[in-house]
C-alpha cells in the first residue's frame, strides 16, 4: 500500500497515537464513540450536516466533489477549528476546484493534495483510505465507526445527509458485491498491520448492518475496556 501527500502534511504527529475515524454509515448515528479517548477525530464529505461531529474537533477531513463548499455550517467550522482538508488527486474533478475558489483560497494553507491509497479505491469507500492512512502513518490504534457499508436491501440510512439507501450514481448496486470487497479490505488491512496496530470496529455495537463485523469479531473483536466505555456488557 501507498501514499503520497504533498508538501509540509504533518504525518509525524500520527505515528503511535490513537485515531477514530468516522464514516456516514448509521453505525455513527446509535453508537456513543464521543466516549472513546483518543488523540484525534478523522471524518469525510457531508460530516458538517451532522450536529453531533460539529461539536467535536476534527483533525483531519476528506473531501470530494458532492460536497457543498459554500455552506455556512462548514465555512463556520472551519473559521472556527484548524481542521486540516486532504483532498486525494485521484478523486477530485478539477471542476470542483474551480467552482469553488473562494473554498479552496481561503483555506489554502490547511489544504493538502495527495493519493491516499493507489489500492482500494472506490467501492470500500473514504473512510477506508483514511484507515490505510492511518496505518502508514503508524497509529498505534484506529478506531472505526459508520463504515458499514450497506444492508441485504441497500436501504441504510446515510448519517451526514439523511438519505436513505445508494445515491443516485452509485456503480455497484449488489449487497454481495459490497460483502466481498469490505470483508476482503479488513481482511487485507489486518493482515498488512494487525501486528503493529490495534484496530477497534466500534460498529460491532451498533443495530445497524454493520458487514466489516463479519471479520472484526473474528480477527481483532472489541476488548472489554472499549466495550465498557460504549456502555455495552462484555462479553
């Protein structure tokens, strides 16, 4: 696995320190991970739609082309945080950069431009690139909610927006298909980094579908401390 970000992006600040990730799955919406210490909060796209991550400090985003650059719900949160904004080259539209200069140039000096992950691309989705990332940049453990992919009716509830079911210009619309390529992403990742880093699927506790379960519970389940933390009996 790969990454390349450009200039002064601060990857040393990452290594041995503990990240939670946050995806729009539902798993974000029903399970309590405000009560997991950890050094730093990653999220992605709509996250500014979201109460609940607006009162919290983020790190680090990524973002895309759907995203509304002139909502003042962003634009206030990053007046009023230093969040850093990663943009990954490979999914970016140089018309999205221009549409929206006022975005881009205002913030320019907190705005990082790279490829994440040259592997898994696509389907699995931005919060498994920020994973990876995480891993290259050696965190000592990542913490994951709302990456849970879809339901056998496609029908999950998006946690930023409040859609139900796959955007309109979704590519893949198989459940079996979204089973084998986020069952075969944890497979690999841990494979890849499990010795050296401690993963953490908060949406085992989650009523949602949660498909990365299929390989957290087996492979690297939630300790009893994590469990505790979220409120939820060990087991």
């Amino acid at each position: 696995m790969e990454y390349l970000v450009e200039r002064d992006f601060p990857q040393w600040d990452y290594e041995g320190k503990s990240i939670l990730i946050i995806g729009a799955g539902p798993s974000t919406l029903d399970v309590d991970w405000e009560k997991v210490p950890v050094d730093f909060v990653w999220t992605c796209n709509d996250f500014y739609l979201n109460e609940r991550l607006l009162r919290q400090r983020i790190n680090l985003v990524t973002m895309g082309n759907l995203q509304d650059y002139s909502n003042a719900k962003l634009l206030e949160y990053m007046d009023r945080n230093d969040t850093i904004v990663l943009l990954e080259e490979n999914h970016m539209r140089n018309e999205t950069l221009v549409k929206n200069k006022y975005f881009f140039d205002k913030y320019k000096e907190r705005i990082f431009r790279g490829q994440v992950d040259k592997e898994y691309t696509g389907i699995v989705g931005p919060p498994s690139r920020l994973i990876t990332l995480a891993c290259n940049l050696k965190a000592s453990n990542i913490y994951f909610v709302g990456v849970d992919g879809f339901d056998k009716n496609l029908k999950n509830k998006h946690a930023f927006t409040n859609e139900e079911g796959l955007r309109g210009e979704a590519t893949h619309k198989s459940y079996d298909k979204y089973y084998d390529h986020i069952t075969g992403f944890f497979k690999r990742i841990y494979n890849d980094f499990g010795s050296s880093i401690k993963f953490h699927n908060l949406g085992e506790v989650s009523n949602a579908h949660n498909i990365p379960s299929f390989v957290s519970k087996e492979l690297f389940p939630l300790d009893e401390t994590t469990l505790e933390v979220l409120g939820k009996s060990p087991r």
